[in-house]
C-alpha cells in the first residue's frame, strides 16, 4: 500500500444510514451511485443481508454525515443516520 494509501485511509471514516423505505435492488444500485457521486465519499453500499442499511465510507476533511444524510433525503426517501 502506498504511503498517498495510507494517510487516505487514515482519514476516511464510515456512517450507517438506516433507510426506511423498501427499496428494490435497481433503486439500491441507483441511490448507491448517486451517493458516492458526492464529493469526498469514497464508496456506498447497501448491507447484503439488511437492505435497508447503508455503509458509507467518507472523508470527514471534505464532507460530514448529515451532508450525507442530506444528499440521500433528497432522493425522496426517510432516513436517518444510525
């Protein structure tokens, strides 16, 4: 791993956000996209066995959790972060 590895990992810290509309797995693909579009997220996946859980990894120097929270909201569902 190199050293640029290193330090982003270093900073980077996850949130779980419990989304509590049912979703399908094409509207979890296209909410996951559209969240790691978000500058300063890293990666944002739905958890495999609890579907309405969302693990996002992020920069906290570039963005922070209710930004997060924010961005998904606006996606026209109810969530909050666990």
């Amino acid at each position: 791993m190199s050293v640029e590895e290193l330090k982003r990992n270093a900073r980077e810290v996850d949130v779980i956000v419990h989304v509590d509309d049912r979703l399908d797995q094409c509207s979890r693909l296209r909410m996951e996209d559209v969240v790691e579009r978000e500058f300063g997220v890293v990666k944002a996946r739905f958890n495999a066995q609890h579907h309405h859980l969302m693990i996002v990894a992020y920069d906290p120097e570039q963005i922070n959790s209710m930004m997060i929270l924010s961005n998904i909201k606006h996606q026209n569902v109810s969530a909050q972060l666990v």
